[in-house]
C-alpha cells in the first residue's frame, strides 16, 4: 500500500564514507521525518563498508528526523546508474523516490525545497530534475573548467539525443512512483550516463518532467575525469538515445 506522505532519497555511494560524514548531520538534522534515507554502496572497498556500517550505526535519527535505513551492499562496481536502480528497487511504500550524490554539492536545505516544490499545489510534474542554473537568487559555486566541460556535455546531449533540458547531471532527481513503474523495465544504463537515459524514458512515457533551479556547491574528490569520462559517456548518450528512440511508447 501506498504512503502517500514518504519520500525514499537514495544516495549512491563508493568509497565516499569520507564526504558522508559531514552530509549525513546535514540531512538528518533538515529533512523531516516523512524522509528515509538509504545508501546504496557500489562494491566499496571492505574497509569501506564497514565504515559505511559503522557510521549508519552511529547516525540512526530519533523521533522528528528521517529514517535512517540500514545501507545497501554489493561486492560488484557497478557504476552510479546502478546503485541508485538497486535503491529505488526497494521504493514498496512510498509515494514519491529520489536520488542525490553523497559530496552534498546538493544540500540537505536544497534538496527539502526541491521536494516541498514537487509536492506542491503549483507542480503537476511527474518528475524533477534538479538544475544549476546561474540566476537571481540562487547561488552556483562551481569551478570554471567543471562548468565549462559541464556545458560542453550538456551541449553534445541536447544536440546528439535531442534532450531539452539544461543540467541532465545534477546530483538530485525526484520522481513520482507512478512514473519510476512505468520506465523501470526499460532502465539499463548503470554508469554516470544514466540520468539522461532516465530523462529520456521519463519523455518518451509522456511523463511530465520539470526543470527547478538549485544552488550548487562544488565539492573536491569528483571520480568523474574531466575528458576520458565526458568522451566515454559521449558515445553512452548515442547508444541510448537509439535504444529508445526505437522503443515503442510506454505506458
């Protein structure tokens, strides 16, 4: 059965225990309780996950806070898109799904807003992505060569899938149940191309999808490298635009 007031945000993590230290506190001490909060580890190290496990231990939340799930684990790297389809997998119960990346580039303030939006009277959307747009009143603290290649994908996304949206990589995405359901037997991309496979299908099911504009902090440690990742997902995009350009409608 469906409850309707519980968001599950899911957070991909591998060998990241470091930079969950300081998100953690940040997201259990803003969002509220109708939040659960679930890593969902990519085949870390040994010793990273049992850091992982010990810090989950140290972190549970109390009454007011959100749940605290026990993380999920795996032996086999996968890639981000991965972790967060074996998240969302274990969504039975809740009315609404989400995924933001473990450095907080994204915080815990931003990520509330973001979902109050969504559930709001004035957003009929079946999907947000979130955006890092310079405008007034939202703040963007990114370095100049990440948001140039940045733009530089975003660019070939838009030209070669013909994807109109801004920021297909934004570390937070929230959707309705209903729209995960509809795409989720058409998900395949496990590695950092995955959200606009995910935006792709979100379309291509008639969903409607929604740009909101959040502020962005840029945080050191990224594993995504500048030029043989941005080439790689490149030719990723290619692939799944033909996959699903050539799937029949879904839904």
């Amino acid at each position: 059965m469906i409850i309707v007031s519980k968001t599950l945000l899911v957070i991909p993590h591998y060998n990241d225990v470091s930079r969950l230290e300081l998100f953690l506190p940040d997201l259990i001490q803003t969002l509220p309780p109708r939040f659960a909060i679930l890593i969902s580890d990519d085949g870390s190290a040994p010793e990273q996950q049992e850091l992982l496990s010990a810090l989950i231990s140290r972190m549970q939340s109390g009454e007011g806070m959100p749940v605290l799930l026990d993380p999920l684990f795996t032996n086999k790297n996968t890639g981000k898109g991965g972790a967060v389809h074996r998240g969302w997998n274990h969504s039975e119960g809740y009315s609404l799904i989400a995924f933001t990346d473990a450095d907080g580039a994204v915080s815990a303030r931003e990520i509330l807003r973001a979902e109050e939006f969504f559930r709001s009277p004035v957003c009929h959307a079946d999907a947000l992505l979130a955006s890092r747009v310079k405008m007034l009143g939202r703040t963007i603290h990114r370095s100049f060569r990440r948001h140039l290649s940045g733009r530089v994908f975003a660019t070939l996304v838009s030209e070669l899938a013909r994807v109109p949206a801004f920021d297909t990589q934004c570390g937070l995405k929230i959707l309705k149940i209903e729209a995960y359901r509809k795409i989720r037997p058409h998900l395949t991309s496990q590695g950092f191309a995955f959200d606009v496979e995910l935006l792709l299908l979100l379309l291509k099911s008639k969903c409607a999808v929604v740009e909101f504009p959040v502020d962005w902090e840029d945080v050191p440690g990224s594993k995504v490298s500048l030029l043989r990742d941005s080439i790689r997902m490149t030719f990723e995009v290619l692939k799944i635009h033909k996959r699903v350009n050539a799937l029949a409608d879904i839904g």
